[in-house]
C-alpha cells in the first residue's frame, strides 16, 4: 500500500485562493480548527493587530458553535488565514446573509471586499 502524501500549502498560496474567491464570489471548503467548513469569504484584509483575517459566511460543514438555519447572522465567522489548511475554490451558490455583526474588528483594513 502506497503512502499519500498531502501538498501544504502556504500561507501566501492560501491568500490568493481566498483573495480570488472573495473577487469572484466563489465559495471555499477548508480545514479550520481540524473541522471541515464550506463558506463564502466576503472580506480579506488584516484586523486592528496587523493579523490576516477573512470575514466569511459559513454554510455547511463543522463548527465548534454549530450552523444556525440558512441565512442565519449568527453563521458569520472571523478566520485567521494562517490557521486554515486542505483550502479549495468551489464551483457552488455563493451565500450570504445581512447584517454581519463584526466587520470592522474582523477586518479593520480591509485588501478586498464582495462588496466592492
């Protein structure tokens, strides 16, 4: 029997993927906190402490707090980039929802945003 062997990513390799998803509304699975999640980053930038951040809405999958109903506010998270691995572009539905609690403490300088 073979060994796999997983190709790591960078922490670089991983800002563009989430970069390009946020520019091109594509969603994204990825491991964080050893769960699998699927979501839609909305914004990429650094929070208050120069740390990368993407503030993301979070469809399917694990989470510690678990998945409230679709289009849910509280289904909103704020991920440190470097702690995400396995990550993938999806050809999926991009999700959202209104009103995300914290944007600004996510993401106080924001690199690029849905939105815009």
């Amino acid at each position: 029997m073979g060994v796999v062997r997983a190709r790591i990513q960078t922490v670089e390799e991983i800002y563009r993927l989430v970069r390009t998803a946020v520019v091109g509304k594509r969603p994204i699975r990825a491991t964080y906190h050893g769960r699998e999640r699927w979501f839609c980053p909305h914004r990429l930038g650094r929070n208050h402490d120069g740390q990368t951040r993407v503030l993301c809405y979070q469809y399917a999958g694990e989470s510690s707090s678990g998945l409230q109903a679709a289009g849910s506010p509280a289904n909103w998270r704020c991920i440190a980039l470097e702690k995400l691995s396995r990550v993938e572009l999806l050809e999926d539905v991009w999700h959202t929802a209104p009103n995300h609690s914290r944007p600004q403490t996510c993401v106080a300088e924001v690199d690029v945003d849905a939105e815009d």
